[in-house]
C-alpha cells in the first residue's frame, strides 16, 4: 500500500496492485489511446524502492521488474479520486478476458 497525503488534507491508500496494473508508462497505457494493455498476475506485487523525480512525482521499482512509469503527483491524485471506478473497471476487463489477478 502507498499512503498519499496532500496539504488540504486529503489521504489516498493505494494498493500495489492497483499502482502496477494502472502505471502511467507506455508498457501499461500504449502509446496513444485505445493501446492500453490489461496487466494481469499482480494481486502479490512489492515495490523494492520509490524515488523522487525532481518535483514532479516518483518513480516505483516493482519487485516484478517493471520500473518505467513515472508517477506525477497529479497522476496519484487522479488514481486516487478514480480509484473505486478504475478497479471495478479493471475486474471487469480481467474478468471479460478470462485473466486472474495471481
């Protein structure tokens, strides 16, 4: 879980699963829209170190060896205000495609 707490106040808990599966990187989200990619197999994924990037956001080092995608703060802010309809949206698409999460 990553805990994001912004200055009004505001908390998100972010699973791992979640950050993996909805990584901002072009691994994830294709290059354009519509090139998006389901990742699947992530229920147990561990982040081995977060790095700053600059002011910007961090970068997450998944213990599963996916380190691309860089987190802007703006990004977890979205994921968090999104997080209950991306993650229905998600168990849908693995569901419809006949993936698991482990």
């Amino acid at each position: 879980m990553l805990e994001v707490r912004w200055t009004d106040g505001t908390v998100y808990a972010l699973p791992l699963e979640y950050l993996r599966t909805h990584s901002p990187s072009a691994e994830v989200q294709g290059h354009g829209p519509g090139q998006e990619v389901l990742v699947a197999g992530k229920r147990n994924v561990g982040v081995d170190s977060i790095e700053p990037v600059g002011q910007y956001g961090i970068l997450l080092r998944f213990d599963d060896g996916h380190q691309t995608g860089i987190f802007s703060w703006d990004t977890l802010a979205r994921l968090g205000r999104d997080q209950t309809r991306n993650w229905s949206n998600y168990l849908d698409a693995l569901q419809r495609a006949g993936l698991a999460r482990d």
